[in-house]
C-alpha cells in the first residue's frame, strides 16, 4: 500500500514538475535566486584567487628571467 502511495505521489509530482508554467516558476523564484546570492557571495573570493594566481605567475616568470640574466654572467 505504502509502495502504491509512493510511487503514485512521484508520478504526479513528475508530471507537475514537466509543466511549463512550474518550471519557470521553479526557475525564477528558487534557482535564479540562489544562484544570484552564492555569485554574489564567491565573486570577491573569485576575483581575489585570479589576482593572486597572476601576481604568482608573474613572481615566477621574474625569477626565472633572473636565473637566466645572472647564469650567463
């Protein structure tokens, strides 16, 4: 019985969710959300870990040049 009830509760709820008009509600009013906030929240740290890798890789391109420069005197 319980099996029967699950299993009807997931078809209805499968059928609801290829409807149009809930997708878009899902959509707009749960995923665009989070997926707004959490961009918002990790672009700092985002933008922050590209700068330190460039400074990084500069840093090392600098002392490679070095190494060369003062290996030939």
């Amino acid at each position: 019985m319980i099996d029967k009830l699950a299993t009807d509760f997931i078809n209805k709820f499968i059928i609801e969710m290829n409807k149009i008009e809930n997708r878009n509600r899902i959509q707009n009013e749960i995923i665009n959300p989070l997926i707004c906030n959490f961009s918002n929240k990790i672009f700092p740290y985002v933008t922050l870990l590209i700068i330190m890798y460039i400074l990084n890789l500069i840093l090392i391109i600098t002392i490679l040049i070095l190494i060369i420069i003062y290996n030939k005197k």
